[in-house]
C-alpha cells in the first residue's frame, strides 16, 4: 500500500477506536469495600469482558441522518458484531451502502439490483435483499451465487476502503466509496450507533414481562453508577460515595427495570434473591429479564454481593461500581469470575407484588 494511502488507512482508524473508546468499556479490577452491603463492590470482578455500555439503546437519530438511515446503519453495524466482524469492516460496510443506496433500502436500481447493498439477482432473493439484516450478512459472508463478501477478502483490514468495497461489490465506479469514509467512520463510531453492536434485530426483546425489563434497563446504558442512588421512577441521587451522583447501584437498576415490567421486586440484591424462585444455574433454562445473584466464599450464606439482569442473548445487564456506569457485559459466564461466584438465579412475575423495602437505600 503505498504510505499516503496507509497513512490515511491508519488515521481513519485510529479516529474510529478513539470514539469506540468513548463507549466501551474495559473493566478495571475492584477495590474491595469491606462492608457486609457492599453488594457490587467487592474486589476482584474481571478485567476483560466485551462490554458496550456508554450509550442509550434508543431510537434518536445520527445527526445529518433521517430515521430510516440511522436504523440501516445500526442494523450493519449489528450484523457486523454478531459475524464477529473488525469494526473497520463496519466502516467498510456503511460506506458500501451509503454510496450504493445512501443507506436508504430502495426497491429498485441498476438492471436487478435492490437494497442497501444495491445487491443483483444472483446474490439471493428479493425477499433477502431487501431485508436489511439479511443484506448486511450477506455483504459480510457472500452471495448464494457464490459472490464474495468481506470476510472472504483476505487482509481486508490493511486494504484502503475504496478497495474493499469494490472486492465484494465489483462497481463500474471503483473509487466512489472512498468519499465516504470519513462519514462512515463518524456514524459508526456514534453512541447510539455503536450501542447496536451490542443486540442483534434478533434480540430478545419480544414484548415479553423479561423482555420489558431488559428493555427498560438498556435505556440506562452510561448512567453512572451511585451508591445508593437510583429509585422505581429512575435514577436518583445516592448517599455516601453516591453522594451527589445521580445514577442507579446494582439493585436499584434491576428493580427499576421490573417495574416498567410490571413487576414490583424489593431493593437490596439479597432481599431479592430472597423473594424470587429459583430457575437454576442452567442458563438453557433461563430467559431474558432472570436476575443473576452472585456470592464470594466468604459471604454469608444467605448473603449476595451483586446482581445482574440477563440479556437473553448470553450477557448481563448491570450497574457495577462507583465510577463506572451501567453496561452490558456479553458472555459473562465466559469469565472465571461471573462463572465462579454466580450462586442464584431468580424470575420475577409480573402478577407478584413484593414489598419495596422502605429505607434501603444500597444494592
């Protein structure tokens, strides 16, 4: 490549990651607190996780973009982090479609071509094409004619955009996609946008109780964390080393969450565990919106330290420390820690009503 062009490569993703940094998360190790509440801020939680915290899950729009194109362009971003795509891709993909359909999904184009992707007849059906999930798979992984995708570009990360792009799309225009690739470094690397890469169009809200519930937590993504803080009406000033923090602490989210559900469940972790039955330690057997209790050896045996909320896709939803904010960590059985010290798992219902525990004021 020559050095102008890597230059550019390597500025444009070096800006991406600088914005990605903006929302992502990297867990730090825990300082222990001491205290028999001290619920989530115990020591030793990991220090790596795929988390996507710091952004609302919300229908707001990118700035210069309609409705239609911010949703195309969580939708790319989306399918790009299920198929384990670099975001680099990610930028390929929404500049791919920006210049093809200015990220719009129309029915028509050049001779058969449809969709975000502008993808021909013998990429797949109408159906698909015009199915923005299905048409970003299909930029990302190939055609069913056996056109290439991204992924099939060997080294497509060190390959200018321009190049990539053309790779899987093989335009009469080549160099039309480089022009918009500052655009697309700035809209994928926009909170909202980047909050996508966190739940595929098959998420697990489904209009279910736990499904509400999950939904009503994401809303709060990037709030700080407040010990203390937080209330059934949303975040709230905390006391002590929540004082003059509005925010949520682990069980007040969790609480929160449940009751846009429905569901009116007490404040404090082990109150709750205590109230709510039992789904098991199988997560097979669990759903979105179950609460996930966890234990340290040296915790009371009836006593619980943190709790979290199930996404229904493999991740927790939670509020974990004074000076982080509320995230989402994918895969968290993944981790030794989360593995390890998990001990209870618990359904709230929407027809049980639990009494709020008047005063307590910690998760």
């Amino acid at each position: 490549m020559p050095a102008p062009v890597a230059l550019a490569a390597t500025l444009a993703k070096k800006l991406l990651w600088r914005r990605i940094r903006r929302v992502a998360y990297i867990a730090l190790p825990l300082v222990g607190s001491g205290l028999l509440g001290a619920s989530n801020e115990q020591s030793g939680m990991p220090s790596k996780g795929g988390a996507c915290p710091g952004a609302e899950l919300s229908d707001k729009d990118v700035p210069g973009l309609t409705g239609e194109q911010t949703r195309n362009a969580r939708t790319i971003v989306a399918v790009g982090r299920d198929l384990n795509v670099p975001s680099y891709g990610w930028v390929i993909a929404v500049a791919t479609a920006m210049q093809e359909s200015s990220l719009v999904n129309i029915p028509h184009g050049d001779r058969d071509s449809v969709g975000l992707f502008q993808q021909r007849a013998a990429w797949g059906s109408t159906a698909d094409r015009m199915d923005p999930v299905q048409s970003a798979r299909m930029f990302y992984t190939g055609g069913r004619g056996g056109e290439p995708g991204l992924l099939d570009i060997a080294g497509f990360e060190s390959v200018r955009l321009t190049e990539a792009a053309q790779a899987v799309q093989r335009s009469a225009f080549p160099s039309a996609y480089a022009k918009w690739e500052a655009l697309a470094v700035q809209v994928v690397g926009e909170p909202s946008v980047i909050a996508s890469a966190c739940y595929s169009a098959a998420s697990a809200m489904d209009g279910s109780a736990g499904g509400e519930a999950v939904r009503a937590a994401l809303r709060w993504l990037g709030t700080p964390y407040s010990w203390g803080g937080g209330t059934i009406n949303g975040p709230g000033e905390g006391f002590g080393r929540g004082a003059g923090i509005v925010g949520f602490d682990c069980s007040s989210l969790t609480q929160y969450a449940w009751h846009q559900a429905g569901a009116s469940i007490p404040r404090v972790a082990s109150a709750q565990a205590a109230a709510l039955p039992s789904v098991g330690l199988d997560p097979a057997g669990w759903r979105a919106g179950d609460l996930v209790f966890f234990h340290a050896p040296g915790d009371p045996a009836t006593f619980f330290h943190h709790v979290g909320m199930y996404d229904g896709q493999g991740g927790m939803i939670h509020a974990p420390r004074t000076g982080l904010t509320v995230e989402v960590v994918h895969d968290f059985l993944s981790q030794p820690y989360w593995r390890n010290e998990l001990a209870y798992v618990g359904r709230p219902a929407v027809s049980q009503e639990l009494p709020v525990v008047a005063g307590a004021r910690h998760g």
